[in-house]
C-alpha cells in the first residue's frame, strides 16, 4: 500500500513551474516525507514541553 501523500502536487508543480523549471517524477514523495519528518519532529517537540496543540515554533 502507498504511502499517503502529504503535500497538494498540482500547487507544487505550480510553484516550481513558475520559475520555468520542471518538477521530478519523484519529488513530490520526496518532498511528502520531509514534510511526513518535519511534522513527526514538531509533534515529538510539542509532547516534550507538555502542550496537545503543535503550533509553528515547533517546526
């Protein structure tokens, strides 16, 4: 089973398509898992300092 993306492709092909580059076939699950990384940081920092709500210092 494949793993769930987490960021919106069409908005990033976009983003990158602006600046008239071309966007990997393997990109987005790259960009996917760093997100996925980031995320599961910022939760662990969060339970750390005792709080239930991640908020963007955490990241």
């Amino acid at each position: 089973m494949a793993k769930e993306q987490l960021v919106v492709g069409s908005k990033v092909k976009d983003l990158i398509k602006e600046s008239d580059l071309r966007t990997d076939g393997d990109l987005l699950e790259a960009l996917s898992d760093k997100v996925e990384e980031m995320l599961k940081s910022a939760m662990g920092r969060c339970k750390e300092n005792g709080r239930s709500t991640v908020r963007p210092c955490d990241l």
